[in-house]
C-alpha cells in the first residue's frame, strides 16, 4: 500500500510539471521554467501569486 501511495504521488509530481511547462507561455513568468516547473509543489503551497500563475497555466485561463 505505501507503494502505491508513493507511485500516485510521483504521477501527480511528474503530472503538474508537464502541465506547467506546457501551460507555461499563459502565466506571469518570462524565466526560469524548468526550476518553477520542478518546485511547483513547494511554490504552489507558499506563494499565492504562482498559485494564480500555476492555475493559468493548467487551465488556460
């Protein structure tokens, strides 16, 4: 079962980093894709303004 957990987790990671980079041309941010693309849980949870970014780019919006 903890690995299962830890294999839906890594798909959700690995999930939101492609989103991101593919979505990324409709957020905010001019540089530094693929280090915002990689810290994105950690940045989603701290910094409301890359969470307005993040759902930009996920949804198109």
């Amino acid at each position: 079962m903890p690995q299962l957990i830890g294999i839906l987790v890594l798909v959700a990671y690995i999930f939101g980093v492609v989103k991101f980079l593919q979505g990324f041309q409709r957020t905010d941010f001019s540089g530094n894709q693929i280090g915002l693309a990689l810290l994105w849980p950690v940045l989603f949870v701290m910094n409301g303004n890359y969470r307005k970014n993040f759902f930009k780019a996920l949804k198109g919006s």
